[in-house]
C-alpha cells in the first residue's frame, strides 16, 4: 500500500483508520436537513407490499390445475398484511400477452386460487405474477413473477429441451462499482451461458500484457466467483475462462487513475468495510467529507467518512447495528452524489422454523401424514401450504422461496439464479456464496438518481375489495337496499332530493355473484330502481415493471413417452362439488356462530320449515307473536311483552259519570333485517320464507340494551339461494364487471399408471393450500395410497407473526 510517508519502518496499521461507531439515524441525524436525509424520507414515505406464491409445480401437463397460495408481506415489516384485499393474478405467453387472470380474496396476507391449464394453453413457457394495485406505484420489483412450462402431451411436437451453445457470457464486476489503479480490488464473477443460467465450474485466470497470470479463480455450481488483484495504469489486463476444455477470452475494464476502491469482509459478528484510495486520490480529497449511509428501504443511518492522511479507512461494522436481510452500503461525496454502492445479507434476526420427522397412519386406500412443526405460538396466524409429489419429481423448480423473495428479492435489480438455494438448510458456505453473489449484483433496486429526483407518487390506490357509484334516476325514492351477498351484509342507503348519486366501498361479490337493489320509496313503497353503476376496479390490471425474470430452473428428464399420460383431467370433477363443499362449510360455520347467541333463540329455516310456511309473518305467529299483515302493511307485537316501558298510557272517558279508562298502547316488535333495523316493515308483507337463512327471536328486548324493547326479530337471509318472486319484481339486478374468484377444491387428474416414469417425474399427488398448525403442534393432510415408495413434500409457511418455514421432506411410504 502506498502512502505519503514512505518511511518503512512504521506498521501498516498506523495509517489505517480502524473504527467501532454508533450509526446516526434519521431523527438523530446531526445533518437531519440534509438534501439525503430529506429525499430519503420523501421516497421512502409511501409504504410498500410485497407478493410471495407458492405453486403446486412449475411444469405443467395440458388437462392438470395450476393451484397457488399467495402471501402478502409488509416490506419492511415482514409480516402478512392486515388489509390487503384484492390480489390480482395472471399468466401471460412468450409475447407477455395475458393468457388468463383472476382477482382472488386475501384476509390476513393470504390468499389461494387456481388456474385450469386447457385448451388455451399450447406448448412453451408461460410467466405467472402475483400482485397488488398498490404494487405498480414503485420501480423496486415488490411483486412476485415465476416461469411455467407447460407440456401438450397430444401435440404432434412437444418442445426439446433447448441445447445450450458453447458461447459464455461473463461480467467482472469490481465491489463497489470501481476499478482503481494501484489498490488492491474485489471483483465478482458471474458467468452465465445463452439461456440464462450460470455456467458451473468454469475455471478463469487473470493474465497482464504480458500473459503473466496474476490470479486464478474458479466459478461455484451457478456461475459465481470471486478473485483479488491490484491494477496498475499501464496493462490492459484480461480474464482467460475455460469452460469445459474451451476456452475464451474477455478484457478487464480498465482501472481509473483516480477513485476509491471497496471491499467487505463478514467476521461472523461483525462486518469490516474496507475503503481504499491511491495517492493521486488522496491529493484530490483528503479534506473532504463523505457520507456512509446503509438503509433498507426503511432505516438509513450515516455516518461520516473521512481520509483525512491514508489511503485507507475500515470501519467495523456490529451487527447489531444492521438490519436482518438486506442491508445496503452507499458512499455519497460531499454533494451527495453516489459513489459505489454494496450489498450485505444478515440472516441473524429472521425468525426460521423447522419441520420434525412426520408421523405415518397408513389405511387401504389412504395415508394420513402429520409434521411437527417447532416453535410454534399456536395463538398467533399461521398458514402452511403444502405439495406432494413423488420423489423424482422434475416439475417442482420454483427459483424463489418465501424468505428469498421477502427478504432478498425486492432489493435487487436483476435475478439471483434459484436463490432459495441460500436459505434452504443454510450453513456458513452458502452465505459466502450469497455474498458473493451480492458483490456480482451492483448497485441495488433503490436508484439514487430516482430517491432523487421521481419519488413515487400514489396513481394506482390501495384497495379495499369493490367500490361503486350509482347515479340516481328517480327523485321519488327517499332510500336504497342494496341485499346482502356472500360476504357482505344488507346496506340501506339514504338519500336526500339533491343527492344525484351514491356509493359504497369494501364489497366482496364472489364468482360472478349480481348485486341487487331496491328503492324505498317516499310512501315506503318498495320498488325496482333503475341505477346507473360504476365499479371500480372492473378489471384485471396488468404490472409492467416486471424487470428481467429468472429463468425456468433446469432438471433434465429422461426419455419417457407423452402418450397415455392421464385419462382423466384435474377438472373433470371439480366444478360440480365445489359448491357442495363451499355450501357445507359455510353452513356450519354459522350454526356454529348461532350456538354461541347471547340472547334469544335461534331458529334455522330449512327446506322442511319452508314447505310448511310460505310466508315470514305465518312462522312468526308460530313463536308467539302477534301479527297484523293487511292491506301491504305488517306489524309484529308481543302479547306478552317482558320489559318495562312497553308503550303509552292512554286515558279516556268512561261510560259512567266522573270515570276514566286508562289502556296502554303496545309498541311493535323491532326488526332487523339483514342487521338493518327496519323505520318500516311494510317491506315484510307476504315476504316469501324461500329466503330466509336464520331468525333470532329475542322476546324479552334484552339485546336492545335499556331502551325498553318489546321484543327484537332479527331477520337473515340466504344470499346462495335465489331472491324471492317478490324481491326479484322490486329490486334491479347488477352484474359487476370483475369479481372475486372464490377458491376451488383441488383435484388430481387420474393418470394411467403409477409406476411409470411419466408419473414419477411429472405426476402430482396432493396440494394443500391453507394448512393450519392442530391442538397437537402438527399440520397433517391425507393423500391417496398409490404404492409409491417416496414422497416429496415441500412446505412454505409462515407463524408467529413473523417467522418463516421452506424446506423440502422425503417421507418413505414404505417400511
């Protein structure tokens, strides 16, 4: 190392400034008005989501469903979100043109749909993405993308799998960004062949002007090395790689004269930061003054940097003073310009969990699987989900998992080939394989010249499930009944003769599920409006910045024969018992609610109780209530009111001289319909029971709290089952445009044989979207016995509020 004082008797740690310090943060900042701290905080303000999906395969046969779980995160919290809603789905073909799409309904962070895989599909590579609106306000890829193959086993010619040529590709890229003259340099290494991938054990060595080979280096199993050497200004320094016993030939940038060199070294607890400069360097910039700052798209904190006399400045780094996962090194100049930027991976403080050895129940035709999982606070969310397959299975190549694409993924520009390779079964050798990843990476998806200049502005909004405005064609209604859906309870709208429309957010239609309304009119006469409306959104939006996708994780397949693969599609049989399912899970979910009612009584109306009433008012006589229904109106009154204050005491004359009577005249039951409390029940006569899901009958008015109620009716109707003859002549049907997908149970097609090679490389067995953790600590499914010996089973998942699961099982079948 050179420096000003050439005495070489003096340690070479006398001109080296080596330093432990405490970071400034932002509201601690001593520059807190500073134009980086300001632009920081103004492109930072926005808060960001990030998408996870976890696929059942990512090769898929013409005829199977293509089943998802979706999770949304928090970017800088790291945990589900709480009020993501409406997450947008697609796949697109090789032209990015979008083959089919579908919003499907997330609650707490998660979310499970499906695609069938049909005849719109022909043979070739397709990309899936996962993503919110919000998400297409930001440059930083936070949503997630993944390659398909998709095979047409009827097709006269099914793709090949595609050959690479001897061709390489290769970067150099120095850490930090520069090359510098005169001062030892890190460079990575990144080799990659035509199609993407990372050429595996090549080796490479760096020759002078003279061929004198100053280094040599070798590329791991996905193209990435590393190597050191110091530059000077007079040879054009070359890299010579041979790969496979061919050998090619790339030029070194060349070194600057002047400029400020990097290199980063993990100690384990603690990270040294290497900061080198030449003596013309020194000349230039001894007094001024430079910013370190490290942010993770959350935190920045700076600190100063100055060298002052050396040529060289370390600065060790505690790791409590780092963010877990990404942490990102930038040096500015005293104008706050970027000088070179680096990035560091801490996976010290992200939470991981780890699936025990599973328990086996084996019956004729199925087997019962239970996997205990550690550390887990069963009182907090936790969602797993879940895909068997068999053990030699060459369709499962997902390049991310659920902790590379939380923690890794959204803060660099480009891709890392398959990086849920660095947090699968981690050990000391793959996070220096991440680093040096990292190095070949540059600068990171935070573009300092748009913090800058363009921070991002809110043009695409947060949703909240469907929004709409109904323009309003008829003065005469005082009020508008929007029925209860699936997911959405009776809303009345009311409004006044200026009004010329009126809205609503936060509905959930499911499966192309109408909307119906009616109008109350001013007479309280209940009519069929004539609405003008507009939803919002009303269709799949597409997200551009996708940026460059890894590539489909290659896995060679033997030859195996296309032909007789299935004889039965995944969707054969799917739509005809979704509704069943969803119906009786839905059934007794509320009955199960019922049970727990905390006044009244609950009564049920099933098909028997609707043959023997036909209308409403002719139950209700039933439990005790006296009705008077003529002439279109309905009141309901309890003979036997229970309460006090039951209504108004009236005095008149008696028949005899100097008498009185005094009567007390009964207030009306009171009625909710839907949760809507009813000002008019006339909307209750002859109301048909087709309807009507559940009554609750509390006679004593104690659900009414002190207001002296003689009895409350509670009024809920079915939302599954068609309206009423009379509801559908006096309310207005309203199709909208987009809706909900609701989840389908997931069926595996039925193949020809299980013993065949075809089956075992792309059959699938099972997939389980929304496993959650028993009393006993296990998550446990059921998958058919095919007399298979292995099975694979690959787990994604998160707990706790903020921990993480990915691995891979091999479970025998077989003792």
């Amino acid at each position: 190392m050179k420096t000003s004082n050439t005495h070489l008797s003096k340690s070479k740690l006398s001109f080296i400034f080596i330093l432990f310090f405490t970071f400034s943060v932002l509201s601690q900042n001593k520059n807190e008005k500073s134009d980086l701290v300001f632009f920081y905080k103004n492109y930072t303000e926005l808060p960001r989501e990030i998408s996870y999906a976890h696929l059942n395969k990512t090769t898929y046969l013409k005829g199977e469903i293509m089943a998802f779980t979706v999770y949304v995160f928090g970017k800088n919290t790291k945990k589900t979100s709480t009020t993501a809603t409406n997450l947008y789905c697609t796949i697109s073909d090789e032209n990015n043109r979008i083959v089919k799409s579908e919003m499907i309904l997330a609650a707490n962070g998660v979310a499970n749909g499906s695609f069938q895989i049909d005849s719109l599909f022909t043979s070739g590579e397709y990309t899936f993405k996962a993503y919110t609106n919000w998400m297409r306000n930001f440059d930083e890829q936070n949503q997630y993308v993944q390659k398909l193959k998709i095979i047409d086993t009827e097709a006269e010619n099914i793709p090949k799998i595609k050959v690479t040529n001897s061709n390489i590709d290769a970067q150099f890229l120095p850490e930090g960004g520069h090359f510098v003259v005169d001062v030892k340099n890190s460079v990575g290494v990144i080799v990659k062949d035509d199609l993407g991938f990372g050429v595996p054990n090549a080796t490479g060595k760096v020759v002078d002007s003279e061929n004198k080979t100053l280094i040599d280096f070798k590329t791991n199993q996905f193209g990435i090395g590393k190597f050191t050497f110091t530059p000077n200004a007079i040879s054009n320094n070359k890299v010579i790689l041979d790969f496979n016993g061919t050998k090619q030939t790339f030029s070194l940038e060349k070194a600057e004269s002047t400029g400020i060199a990097l290199t980063m070294n993990d100690l384990e607890n603690k990270v040294a930061l290497s900061l080198r400069i030449n003596e013309n360097t020194l000349k230039q910039i001894a007094n001024q003054e430079y910013t370190l700052a490290i942010h993770n798209g959350s935190v920045l904190k700076t600190i100063a940097i100055n060298f002052e006399k050396t040529t060289e400045v370390v600065k060790m780094i505690k790791y409590e003073d780092l963010n877990p996962g990404i942490n990102i090194f930038t040096l500015f100049d005293e104008e706050n310009h970027p000088i070179l930027e680096r990035l560091f991976f801490k996976y010290e403080g992200i939470n991981l969990l780890t699936a025990e050895n599973p328990q086996i129940v084996t019956t004729n035709d199925s087997i019962k699987i239970k996997i205990p999982i550690n550390n887990i606070d069963k009182n907090l969310a936790n969602n797993f989900s879940v895909s068997v397959l068999p053990e030699e299975t060459k369709s499962y190549n997902p390049n991310n998992n659920i902790i590379s694409e939380t923690y890794l993924k959204p803060y660099i520009k480009s891709y890392i080939e398959n990086s849920a390779y660095y947090f699968t079964d981690i050990t000391r050798k793959k996070k220096f394989e991440l680093d040096n990843v990292l190095i070949a990476q540059g600068w990171s998806s935070y573009d300092w010249n748009t913090v800058f200049n363009h921070p991002p502005k809110a043009l695409y909004g947060y949703e909240n499930g469907i929004s709409f405005r109904a323009n309003i064609n008829d003065k005469r209604a005082s009020e508008y009944m929007m029925y209860a859906t699936i997911n959405n309870e009776m809303q009345l709208f009311r409004v006044n003769e200026s009004d010329t429309d009126f809205g609503a957010v936060g509905l959930y239609p499911m499966d192309n599920e109408v909307i119906r309304f009616s109008s109350v009119k001013k007479n309280n006469h209940i009519d069929r409006p004539n609405l003008y409306l507009q939803f919002s959104p009303s269709k799949v939006p597409d997200i551009k910045n996708v940026g460059n996708t890894a590539p489909l994780l290659k896995k060679s397949a033997n030859n195996i024969s296309w032909e007789n693969t299935m004889f039965q599609s995944s969707w054969d049989k799917a739509e005809q018992l979704d509704a069943v399912t969803i119906k009786t899970d839905k059934v007794l979910s509320r009955e199960d609610k019922l049970t727990r009612t905390a006044f009244g009584k609950a009564y049920v109306v099933d098909d028997n109780i609707r043959k023997s009433y036909v209308y409403l008012s002719d139950f209700i006589r039933t439990k005790g209530f006296t009705v008077n229904e003529t002439m279109g109106q309905l009141l309901i009154y309890n003979p036997r009111p229970v309460s006090f204050g039951q209504g108004e005491t009236i005095t008149t004359k008696g028949t005899l001289a100097n008498t009185t009577n005094t009567s007390v005249k009964t207030k009306p039951v009171i009625i909710y319909f839907n949760n809507i409390k009813l000002t008019n029940t006339d909307m209750l006569y002859k109301y048909s029971m087709e309807d009507v899901d559940y009554i609750l009958m509390d006679k004593s008015g104690t659900s009414e709290g002190g207001v002296g109620a003689p009895g409350v009716i509670k009024i809920f109707t079915n939302p599954t089952t068609s309206q009423s003859k009379m509801k559908i002549n006096a309310s207005q049907e309203v199709s909208a445009p987009l809706t909900f997908s609701g989840p389908k149970k997931f069926y595996t097609p039925a193949y020809t044989s299980y013993q065949s090679l075809f089956y075992q490389q792309y059959g699938i067995i099972g997939w389980f979207p929304r496993l959650t953790i028993q009393a006993d600590g296990n998550i446990q499914f059921k998958i058919p016995h095919q007399l298979i010996k292995n099975v694979s089973v690959f787990i994604e998942g998160i707990a706790n509020d903020g921990s993480f699961i990915s691995t891979e099982k091999i479970i025998p079948l077989e003792n």
